[in-house]
C-alpha cells in the first residue's frame, strides 16, 4: 500500500472531530449541553449523531483508505470519493502536477505537492492518497518521490510481460 504520511494525519484528525461531535450529538440529546428544554436541542442532538457517525464512517472506510495498492495485474486507486481500478498496461507513469504535459488550471495550481498517474490515451487521474504535505514540503516531496519511483519501477516490471 502506497500512502503518504499526510494521508494519515488527516484520517486521524477527522477521527477526532467527528467523535467529538458524536459525543456533542449525545451530550445534547442526554441533556449535558441542552441550553434551552426545547425540542430543538433534541434535534441539533440527532443531527449532531447521524453526523459525527457518518463523517466517522466516511473517514475510517474512504479517507484511511485512500493511497494506492497494487495487484499483479494493475493498481487499485483510492481517492476521496472515487476507487479506480488500473491495469498495469494502461499506465504510463506516475508524476507530480508539476511534470504533466498538458496541465489543466486545477493541475498547475496544485503544483508541486499532488502526484498523478498518466494513463498511456493521455488522461491522467490525481492520487489524493499520495500527496505531500505543506509543512517540510521539500522533505514531503522527497518522500513522496520515493514512492512514485516504486510505482514506476513496477510500471517498468510489468511492461515486459
């Protein structure tokens, strides 16, 4: 599983809040944090509820996920809503925004920090699971690099074959 440190810190910190506002959720419907005896406390509770258990689900089973696997006969991408599934004979390669072709203005914005994979028909897709951090972006980058060097070096392997 390729996944980038970044990946991993914003899977626990959206943990963290939606917990809390689950226990917010039921804090209002047990009357802790009730302000006001009216109905609408115990309505801001079950939002707060059905809120905090779906971002919780949302995060441990999408963004923890996020990153890239790979299978003998292709890579399996996980982004923040969409799971791609690509045969290793359809890639080209995996490269930063900044390396791409023909950029798009979404792409050049997000520069240096977000990996894609190119696709051998010219489309490339973001790998959300893969991209570096802001804080030590050098060092992010770097890591990073390492891990799209991996992917191509299976890319290059599977050519062969």
């Amino acid at each position: 599983m390729y996944r980038s440190t970044v990946t991993v810190v914003i899977a626990v910190f959206l943990t963290v809040i939606f917990i809390w506002v689950f226990g917010m959720g039921i804090g209002e419907l047990a009357g802790v944090y009730r302000t006001s005896h009216t109905e609408s406390g115990n309505v801001l509770g079950v939002i707060a509820v059905i809120y905090g258990l779906g971002g919780l689900g949302w995060t441990l089973l999408r963004v923890a996920q996020m990153g890239i696997r790979t299978q003998a006969k292709g890579v399996r991408v996980r982004n923040w809503v969409h799971t791609t599934w690509l045969a290793w004979q359809d890639i080209r390669v995996f490269v930063f925004a900044d390396e791409l072709e023909s950029p798009s203005g979404r792409e050049m914005l997000s520069a240096s920090l977000v990996p894609y994979v190119v696709l051998k028909d010219g489309r490339h897709i973001r790998l959300s699971g893969l991209t570096a951090g802001r804080f030590r972006a050098r060092r992010s980058r770097e890591k990073e690099q390492r891990m799209l060097d991996s992917l191509n070096l299976e890319v290059a392997s599977h050519r062969g074959r």
